[in-house]
C-alpha cells in the first residue's frame, strides 16, 4: 500500500495498551464528556443500520462490533483496518459471539481490499483520524459506494472541528489530538462531510450530537458510472 505517513501516524496511537483502555476513554469518557455524544447513540446506530453481511472500516476495539443486535443468527462480519491490533482485538470478541470474522489490511484512501458488496458498510469514528481535507479525504467515500451493494447502506460517526457546537474541553482535546498526529479533522466541518457524502451517494441523511456527526448515506454511486452531481456538457 501506498500509505501517507499522516495516514500511518492516525494510527499508530491504536497500540494493544490504548485498545485495552478504548472502551473506557474513548467510548465512555471523551464521547460523553468531551464531544457530548454519548456511545449509545453510536450503538443505535448500528442497531438500526447493520445487516447481516457486513463490512467495518476501522472497527476499534470491536466494542460497537460485538455488541450490535444482528438482523441475523450467523452474520457475516468483514474488517478493513491499517493495524492488524485492532482486528485482532475485534476478532477475539466477535468470536464470543459465535462470530469468525474476515480481515484484511487496507487503506480506506485506496480501493477496499474486498472483492464483493456488502448490505451494510460502516466507519465509524474513523474520518476524523484520516489526513487531507474533505475535497482529498472524501475520496474514502466513493471506495465504500464501490464496496457497497445497491440496496446498502452505509452509515458511521466523526469528530467535526465546524458546523458543530463546541466547548473549551472540546476545542483543547481536538487541538491536542491534531498536534499529536491523533486527529487530522481541522479542517472538517459538516458542510464538507454532507457534500463528500452526496458525491458519493444519492441519499445522505447527516445528524449532529454535540460535536459529532452521524450519518447514513443510500443509493451508491459507482466510480464507473457518470456522477450525477457533476454537471454535464449543456446540450445543443
């Protein structure tokens, strides 16, 4: 993989100590405190979205993953990650739930290394720590409509810098985590996400809790088909 040191310092810090402590500093402290959306907002997303062939970019520790309601008994669970830690740590609790999960290390900035679609595709948590602007970074968007069957979904959560309420905690944690490599969002802001979205999908519903912005987006549109939100030459 052709993989941006930027891209590799967002994920570094997903060491096998800072998993073990995720559930309890990210999930549970800074999404309640610090960016004021609470984690069951991030589970009632899934609840509602997964299906039962499904694709995670960038699961985390695999809490969200493990403790999802399937709409099936044997779902079907692919991982996408940079870092083999991460899948492993999900893998070990996916499997506490009878479920042996597909992993493959990837980039969401390049194609998915996946060779079919799937009904629900999520990342979540994710495009906050992904380097470049919404205009170079949204180009992650148009590899999940590609990995995304025509009747899917996908859906996932970010950390946005504008276009969102803040607080003194909210903006010191984000500068924090940006001078650290942590985060690479300070340019993000919900009309960028929105309009990444929507060249990528046909219909995108963005909601916004606190310093959060979830989404869902339909009706993907394929790489190889012409995009209905680039103007066309005016006829004669």
């Amino acid at each position: 993989m052709d993989v941006s040191q930027a891209e590799l310092d967002g994920a570094r810090p997903y060491s096998t100590i800072l998993l073990r402590a995720y559930d309890l500093w990210v999930l549970g402290f800074n999404n309640r405190f610090v960016w004021r959306c609470p984690t069951k907002h991030l589970r009632r997303l899934y609840d509602g979205n997964i299906a039962g062939d499904h694709l995670d970019v960038g699961p985390g520790s695999g809490w969200l993953l493990s403790h999802a309601t399937y709409p099936v008994a044997a779902p079907k669970v692919t991982l996408v990650d940079l870092t083999e830690r991460s899948m492993e740590m999900t893998t070990r609790r996916l499997r506490q739930r009878d479920i042996e999960p597909v992993s493959h290390v990837g980039s969401v900035l390049q194609p998915l290394p996946v060779d079919r679609q799937y009904a629900s595709v999520a990342a979540s948590l994710l495009m906050h720590c992904v380097p470049g602007t919404w205009d170079s970074k949204g180009v992650a968007f148009r590899h999940v409509a590609d990995a995304t069957t025509d009747d899917g979904v996908f859906f996932g959560a970010t950390v946005l810098s504008y276009g969102v309420p803040d607080t003194a905690l909210s903006r010191a944690t984000g500068r924090a985590f940006q001078r650290r490599g942590v985060f690479h969002n300070q340019d993000d802001d919900l009309t960028g996400l929105v309009d990444a979205l929507e060249r990528a999908f046909a219909a995108v519903e963005v909601n916004t809790i606190g310093s959060t912005a979830l989404w869902t987006a339909r009706q993907p549109r394929r790489a190889m088909q012409p995009d209905a939100a680039i103007a066309t030459d005016p006829q004669p």
